[in-house]
C-alpha cells in the first residue's frame, strides 16, 4: 500500500469523524431549550461554539494529519497555512450554526481570535512578498517565461502550493494580463491554437449569461432561509466566472507549443504538461474523440469542448489538470484548431527523436 494511504488515510478518517461528532453535538447542545433561556446563555455558548469550530478542530487537523503528512507527501509549508483552511470552515459554519440573537455575541469571540488572524495575515503577506522578490530577482517573468511557471519554479512542488499559484494566476490572467501579446515563437518551434475556431469565447460567453442568471435565481430563493448561505453562493458564482475568463485570456496568450524536445500543453487553466516525445506512442484524431469508460481514469481532458487530437502515452505521465493539482495519465485529449497539422508535426517529430 502506497506510503500516503498507509500514514494519512487511517488519520485523516478518524479526524472527520471527530469533526462530525463536535459539529453535531455542539449544535445540539445551542439548541437545547434549558440552555437558551440561561442568563448570559449567549455568550458563553458563542464563545464554546468558536472555539470548538476554529481552534479545536483545526488543531485535531493538525495533531492527527498534517504532523503526519509533514514526513510523508506533504512540502514543508508552515503547519498554520495547513490547519487555516478548517478554521474558515469551522468560522463558516458556527456562522450558520448560531442563532441570531447568539451571532451579536460572536463578535465579542472574534475579538479574541483576531490575533490568530493577524498571525495568518502576516503569514500570507510575507510569502507573497518573499515570492515577489524571487521573482524579480530571478527576472523569470520578464525573460517571457509564464507568471504560472515562474511561480511553479519559486514555490516548488506540493499540492497546497499548486492551489496557490493557481489562485495567483487566476488573478493575473483577469486582471494584469491585458497588456501582454502572445509570446513569439522561438526557431523550430511550432504553435497551435485551440481558442479561434473552436468557439471557446462563445462557449464561455453563454456559460456565463446562464450563471449570471442562476446566481440571481439562487441567490433569491436561498435568501428566503439564510441571506449568510445567499451571498456565499453567490460569492462562490462571481469565483467561477472570473475563473473562466482567467482560462479564456490564458487560452488566448498560451497556445500548444512543440518544441525541440517535447510538446508544451496549455490548455487554458485547465490542462498543462510538458511531454517528452519519446513518451508519445501515437496520436490520434477526428471529429468526436472520447474516452471511454476504462480509459477515464487514466485520461486528461480539457472540460470544455470537443475533443478532436487524443495522444497516446508510452507510459503513464504526470500532469496537471483542474487547479494546478497533479494527475497521472496515459491518454491526453485535446481540442485544437489544427488538429491535423498537429499530429503531422507530432509524427515528424516523434521520428526524428
């Protein structure tokens, strides 16, 4: 059994189920009738729900995962970036938990907590800050090397950096990339599109009319139970349009590239890998190209569109796909502009190597 399942799984079983029992009795126990009629009742209770839910469990996180992971899979990434997630969580949801006269008092317990945040703050600005001078002073983003890659290069290898520099890049592909013009190519390097007559703008186009409308009619229908839970969907819809048009400019600036040693994947945010093209057993392509069922598992797609250029992997290969997250596959569909030069060029190629 592979290391992490062995170290982790066992853990980390056992902490959800922790969890789960101190979220369900501490709601239990707010909504006991002798209790609420309890002079200074609100306080205390507030007060025992936060820190169950924000310092409590993330700590059983910590104690009972993420110490182990720190000598497994894990990079060595400051344990409090670790445990932060599953006290925005708890925070979340002793939110919703409380009533409303019980919330006026979980101001009174952030007060409390607002060291804990200002340590977390601090944190956060120093690593951006500390990325921010690697980068300068590596002057990868200006030698015309990719923010994602550079960043990939700086903050090393991990899944919770992976979400990181997916995060940076959402930002900088909606909101700093507008000035930059697609990269030239360099001598022997070859460029395919896959946003130009595929209909990739027009597909995010009626993606987001339809999400706009839905946040509305969600946001609507919700507010008649919690206004808290309706602007968090709606929060969670504003995310996911600005997380497709991050994907539609990167689409628009990185094209697929074959270069002198192996094919540069850029699929948007949502597929990129560098294959060598003595990985590259065959490729395929055609009007509709879809995996099957058995091939699912081992297969990388890129979401939107139809497929049409399907390449074939000697062996299986480690990409990344949806948020920058590692995934290990033997089949790689894409849907290119070209996709009969591609493979062309692809074959050529893969004969000379």
């Amino acid at each position: 059994m592979p290391a992490w399942r062995m170290h982790t799984r066992r853990p980390f079983f056992i902490f959800v189920l922790a969890a789960l029992f101190i979220y369900t009795f501490d709601n239990l126990v707010i909504r006991n009738p002798s209790l609420q009629h309890q002079p200074g009742s609100d306080w205390v209770l507030s007060a025992a729900v936060m820190i169950d839910f924000i310092v409590i469990v993330p700590l059983l996180f910590y104690w009972l995962v993420a110490r182990r992971q720190s000598k497994t899979v894990l990079t060595a990434a400051a344990p409090l970036a670790k445990v932060m997630p599953w006290a925005a969580l708890g925070a979340v949801i002793a939110w919703l938990s409380l009533h409303n006269r019980m919330q006026v008092s979980l101001w009174t317990v952030e007060l409390i907590l607002l060291p804990v945040e200002a340590l977390f703050i601090g944190w956060e600005l120093r690593s951006a800050i500390s990325v921010y001078r690697k980068l300068r002073k590596q002057q990868q983003t200006e030698s015309g090397q990719p923010l994602p890659e550079a960043l990939a290069a700086v903050l090393g290898p991990g899944k919770l950096k992976a979400y990181i520099r997916h995060d940076v890049s959402v930002l900088y592909y909606l909101l700093g990339s507008w000035k930059a013009v697609v990269p030239k190519s360099r001598p022997g390097e070859q460029v395919f599109t896959y946003h130009r007559t595929t209909g990739l703008f027009v597909t995010f186009a009626l993606l987001t009319k339809v999400l706009l409308f839905e946040a509305v009619v969600v946001h609507l229908f919700v507010r008649m139970w919690s206004e808290t839970l309706a602007w968090i969907a709606t929060f969670g819809t504003v995310w996911l349009i600005a997380l497709i048009w991050a994907d539609c400019r990167r689409s628009a600036l990185e094209p697929v590239r074959l270069t002198g040693s192996s094919v540069k994947i850029r699929h948007g945010l949502r597929l990129q890998a560098d294959v060598p093209y003595s990985l590259i057993a065959s490729v395929q392509t055609g009007i509709e190209l879809k995996p099957s069922k058995q091939q699912r598992r081992d297969s990388a797609e890129p979401m939107l569109g139809t497929a049409n250029v399907c390449i074939v992997l000697r062996e299986p290969f480690i990409v990344e796909g949806l948020l920058f997250q590692p995934r290990q596959v033997t089949f790689i569909y894409l849907t290119l502009d070209e996709p009969e030069a591609f493979a062309g060029a692809c074959s050529n190629l893969n004969q000379i190597q």
